[in-house]
C-alpha cells in the first residue's frame, strides 16, 4: 500500500461499466482498487492498470450526501445579484444531489415557461475529507481532503422573485461539478476565470471573498455535520451573465483545471 502524496488529482471515472478511482499522471491514469472512503483515510491500493485519461469516461470527482453553497461570498456579486455585501455570516442553501453534472456535460435549459434567464457562476469547490461538526475554525482546513471546480448554475429570474434559492438553483444539470479533486492546495488563493464561448466574463480569486474558507467550514459545521465527501461551493466573483443553447462554459481555476459543459 502506497501513501497519497501531498499534490495529486484524484479522479472517478467509467470503464466497462465499472466506477473506479484514479491518479493522474500526465495524460494517464493509475488505476485504483481503493473506494473514496479508502482514498480520504490513505489506504492506497494500485491494481496495476494504466489508462488513457481521454479513452474513459470522467464521473463526477465525488458522490456527495450534500451539495452546501455559501452566497455572496464576493462583494462584486452580491451587488450584481442584488444581494448584500460584506455579510457577517454566508447566505446559505443547498442543491440537490440531482443537479450534479460532469465535467463535458451537458446543462439542460428548462423550458421557457420556467426561467428565462439562466446563468453561470465559477467557484472552488471544497471536498470534505473526514467527518467533522463543531470544527474550530483553526482547525478547519484539517477536514479539507482536496478542491475541485464547482459551477453553481442559477435560473437568476427565479431567485429574484422567490424568497428562497432551491428552485432557481436546483434544476437538473445545474451542479456542473469536476473535472478531478486535487490534494495539497492553498483554496484561499486561487484565481477563477470563466469564459463564454471563450469569452472572459469572470475573472477573481478566492483572495477576495469576504469570508474566510476557514471560517465558512467551522460556521457551517455549527448547523450540519460535514461526511467525507461533501461538497462546498465556497461562492462565485462577479461577472455571472446569461446562457442560452448552444454555448459552451468553461470555468478555469488555478491549480486544479478546467470545467467545461455545454448549454443545451
């Protein structure tokens, strides 16, 4: 058995009909005998396969009990959103494990009667590595197994009129989620750039959310407590824009990768 290094992208993927776990080396996969629970607690275990990266099918990075998104975490888009900026405490909701898409997948539009205005929105997701509630908030980043790239897809119409986000946020294919989950990286500084048909119309860095990462782990720790796995969407910069069919998204974070799906 062979221990995790400290940088390393962990992936989940599909071949002959069969969900593994691997580690990315180039444009290869090692595959993985160890399940996720296996992977967090650095019980290693190579099979001895080698795969082409782009000849499997890339799953969602995780299979989360909860998808847990803090809002207006940037100053920038909760005033483009008509939120309020420089909370003292996060906006809280959450999506549904159904929305959840990965990375080359495809956001479905619901009908016109619906939404009509759907929009993007690029964040840093945070992969939960051991359960935890009560976390002290020095402690936080200890119950932080990797980050990925989360794309908090937003019928803004919806979230505009109804007192509460779960319909405008929580639409199938509506959690754009991967490619991959990388250990050993800082998430309070990375950069998030998000393009429209490669077209830049977002372009931050964790830096400048308002509320610290480690801060956003102990708060929502208070409330419910956080299983290996989670996901946190830690919240999106300013920039978010409509998408219509036909159009292809990318969210790009340093360190970790590219999201790329496409609007159907």
């Amino acid at each position: 058995m062979k221990t995790l290094q400290k940088t390393q992208s962990i992936v989940r993927y599909l071949r002959y009909n069969k969900v593994y776990y691997g580690i990315i080396e180039g444009d290869e996969i090692l595959q993985l005998s160890s399940n996720f629970t296996e992977i967090v607690n650095n019980e290693i275990k190579y099979d001895g396969v080698r795969v082409k990266y782009n000849d499997v099918k890339i799953l969602e990075p995780v299979s989360p009990s909860k998808i847990v998104n803090f809002g207006w975490t940037y100053a920038g888009h909760a005033k483009e959103t008509g939120g309020t900026a420089n909370l003292r405490e996060p906006f809280l909701f959450l999506k549904p494990t159904s929305s959840i898409i990965p990375d080359q997948g495809k956001i479905i539009l619901p009908p016109t009667t619906l939404t009509e205005q759907v929009e993007m929105e690029g964040e840093v997701a945070l992969i939960i590595g051991k359960r935890g509630k009560n976390i002290k908030e020095e402690e936080a980043l200890d119950y932080l197994f990797g980050c990925t790239i989360f794309n908090d897809v937003t019928a803004r119409d919806l979230t505009k009129s109804d007192p509460q986000f779960t319909r405008g946020k929580g639409f199938d294919t509506f959690g754009p989620l991967g490619p991959y989950i990388v250990t050993g990286i800082d998430p309070t500084n990375l950069r998030i750039v998000t393009t429209l048909n490669g077209n830049v119309v977002q372009d931050g860095n964790t830096n400048q959310m308002t509320l610290s990462i480690p801060y956003l782990i102990s708060w929502i720790s208070q409330v419910m407590t956080l299983e290996p796995g989670d996901v946190l969407a830690t919240g999106s910069p300013s920039g978010s824009c409509p998408m219509k069919s036909g159009d292809t998204v990318v969210v790009e974070v340093e360190n970790i990768g590219k999201l790329c799906n496409y609007v159907k």
